[in-house]
C-alpha cells in the first residue's frame, strides 16, 4: 500500500498536542490592528486550539500526525 501524502498547508498552520486536538495560530491578526481594541490583540496573542467541528475537516488531511 502507497503511503497518503499530507497536505502541504496543513503541516504548514497546524499542530497536533498529545491529546489529538490540533493547535493553530490566532485568527485576525495579519493587518488592520489600529481597528481592533486592544482587548482583542491581547486575547488573540500566541496559539489556540482549533474547535471540533473545524478539526473534523484538518484531521484527514494529516493522516500520521495522531
């Protein structure tokens, strides 16, 4: 059997903890921060863990990180 191949930008964005949830950055920060509050850039610094529903469509596309 061929080894499956994982998508490119998916070992790019996300990470697998060792309990099997998948790790990302936080959303919105890439421009655009004079508009935001500053409670939003605090709470948005570093990593989150990406939401079940979200995880179900990455999760596939990592087949040997679990």
């Amino acid at each position: 059997m061929p080894k499956m191949k994982t998508k490119s930008s998916c070992k790019k964005r996300f990470k697998v903890t060792a309990t099997g949830k998948i790790k990302t950055a936080q959303a919105g920060k890439r421009h655009g921060m004079i508009k935001r509050t500053k409670k939003f850039i605090r709470d948005a610094r570093g990593t989150t863990v990406m939401s079940e529903a979200d995880a179900k469509i990455v999760r596939p596309m990592m087949p040997y990180s679990r």
